[in-house]
C-alpha cells in the first residue's frame, strides 16, 4: 500500500487552503491513499476560547468537498481529508473517506474532546455519536483516530479490534509538546496492536503555536518507517499490510480478557 501524508501548512484563508489541499492531490498521483492534518481547510482556531467559529464551518454538499471530490477521482486517490464539518447544526471534527471515483465511502469525527491551554476544543467540537469507523479498500482495511482521540488506547484498540490494518491520525501537533513522547506512543501501540498506524500534521507558526511536522508511521512490531522534518511536503511510504496477522495470530489481541477489564 502506498501512502502518502500531506504535511502541510495553514493560512488564514479557507479558500488557500483548500487551493494548497488540491495541489498536494497532483503531487500524491500514483499513491493509493492521501490523507491530511487536523481541519486542514483553517486556521487553528481551537486556540482561542468561545470565538465564533461558524464561518469554518464546511457543509456536506457545500463547494469544498465537492472540490475534493473532484479532485479524488481526477487523480485516482483514496483520500481522507480533515474538516470542521455542520452537521444538524452542530460542528465536528471529522475525516472523511473519499474513493477514486469522487464518493463519499464514509466518515469519522473526533471521540474524546480536549480541553486544554491553546486546545479550548470543548468550545467548537462536539463528541462523535458513531465511535470508531474502519473502512474496507481495495488494499487494506483503514481505521481512523483523530489527533487527542490516539492517547486513550482504547480508541486504536478498538480499530484493531474492527479489523484494521493501518489506523491513520490527523493531528496538530506543536513544538511545545513532547514529541519524542508522542512517537513513543505511536510505536508502542502499534506494536501492542499489530498494525500499522500513520500520523499526519500541520506545520508552520500560527499566532501563538509552532506545529512541528515530524509527520510518521510506524509498523506491527513498533519499528518507525518514516518520520518527516519541520517543513511542508509530502510524505510517503510503501507498506506491506501482509506483515499485519489476523486478529486471532495477534498475541496482545487473541489473549485478551476483557471480562476482567473496566
């Protein structure tokens, strides 16, 4: 499987980015699956507390996402885009799974909702009522976690569980974090699970956050394939989902007791 992440930097402007989130679908052509930060069409608003954020807000039929669409089918790519979706007047952070042929397969949004200094998340998102969401390919099965949703284990164990072999993650992750913590934490739970899981970031200065890139996957025995710098670019990998055994041949999982378990 082929994969591609789109480290990328934001703009004050929806309509940049959305323009910087097509160009990354021509520089992915030949991969299979791209996908991208934390609500990568804005800013990251979620660092102020109680602002109006309706105006980020991207509808279900609205032009960005038929735009991605498009561009999904023009360039024959899974993608996985991360908006600030309206949904029944409520706004979510939710990935969608787009096909090569320009549809919808699906969607997640955010689980576990932060509440922290220059993460007032609480204040724009609401918790998914739909959990955890694994999609079937053509080359693997795809869970997805988004960003603070990776360090509670049981958001990729659940994944894991549904049958994925690759858990992607957009986050925004900032240099003022712990880093080599996070990386750590994403080889560990991929090793506990057995499959591959890739984490795509934002990059670049906004107001008051540095988000730092270092864009990474890891693989089944918690090895790091690839981890990006502090720029923007794409960043690939060629994965071998053949390496990830059937939930039964998985230590960690075929031992499990979970009558035991809180």
């Amino acid at each position: 499987m082929k994969i591609a992440m789109a480290q990328m930097s934001m703009s004050q402007s929806m309509e940049k980015n959305l323009q910087t989130s097509l160009d990354f679908f021509r520089a992915a052509e030949g991969n299979q699956l791209l996908f991208f930060p934390e609500i990568q069409l804005t800013p990251f608003f979620p660092q102020y507390q109680g602002r109006d954020a309706k105006p980020y807000l991207v509808r279900s039929a609205g032009s960005e996402i038929a735009a991605l669409k498009y561009a999904a089918r023009a360039h024959g790519l899974y993608a996985s885009p991360n908006i600030y979706l309206e949904r029944d007047g409520k706004g979510y952070d939710t990935s969608l799974l787009i096909t090569p042929q320009g549809e919808v397969a699906g969607s997640a949004a955010m689980v576990h909702i932060a509440q922290a200094e220059h993460f007032y998340e609480q204040d724009y998102y609401t918790p998914s009522d739909s959990g955890f969401q694994v999609f079937e390919t053509p080359f693997g099965k795809v869970g997805i976690v988004i960003c603070f949703d990776r360090h509670l284990p049981e958001s990729i164990r659940t994944c894991a569980l549904k049958g994925a072999q690759i858990v992607i993650i957009p986050t925004a992750n900032t240099s003022a974090e712990p880093s080599e913590q996070f990386a750590w934490e994403i080889r560990a739970q991929a090793r506990q699970n057995g499959v591959f899981i890739a984490m795509c970031n934002r990059v670049g200065r906004e107001d008051q956050m540095d988000f730092c890139g270092e864009s990474m996957v890891a693989g089944p025995e918690g090895e790091l394939i690839v981890k990006a710098g502090n720029s923007e670019g794409l960043v690939t990998a060629d994965l071998d989902l053949t390496r990830v055994l059937p939930l039964e041949k998985r230590p960690y999982l075929a031992l499990r007791r979970p009558e035991w378990y809180l």
